[in-house]
C-alpha cells in the first residue's frame, strides 16, 4: 500500500511574492529585515532556503494580507448646505 503524496507546498520568490501582494520587491525586502519590535512593519513569514534565496509560501501571504484587512468605513452623510456655506 503506498502512501498518498502530500500537497506540495505553493512558494514564490520576492519578486513573485511582492507582485502577489501588490508592493515592490524593495518594500518586500524592507519588511523581512525588520525585527520582531516592528511587528506592526513587518512583512510575511518566509522561508530562507539559502543567503541568496528567499521564498515565501502563498498561505503566509494570505494569512498576512487577511491580518491587515480593514473594514470599510460607513459612507456619512454630506450636508450640501454646509459645504456651500463654507
């Protein structure tokens, strides 16, 4: 009986990673050389396969684009007599 393969895992390169994310591959950089006490900056987990080569699996990029989602604000209403006015 042979066991079933696991589902490799989906990785990509910074620059592949940064077009994913929609930010350059300096900014991408920028955030994996930040510490632990700029969490707030910091960028997704990665995975250093070499010095030279870098890659960051999809799943650490979807958890790390759902961690910075953002609710949409209510639209308010606009009092055109005010902005007249004014």
């Amino acid at each position: 009986m042979t066991t079933p393969n696991p589902e490799p895992r989906r990785s990509l390169r910074t620059a592949d990673a940064a077009r994913y994310l929609g930010v350059s591959p300096a900014l991408l950089r920028k955030m994996r050389l930040r510490g632990p006490d700029d969490s707030a900056d910091r960028g997704p987990e990665f995975i250093k396969l070499s010095p030279s080569l870098i890659v960051y699996e999809i799943s650490a990029l979807d958890r790390w684009l759902d961690k910075h989602r953002m609710p949409s604000a209510e639209p308010r209403a606009v009092n055109h007599s005010e902005t007249r006015a004014a």
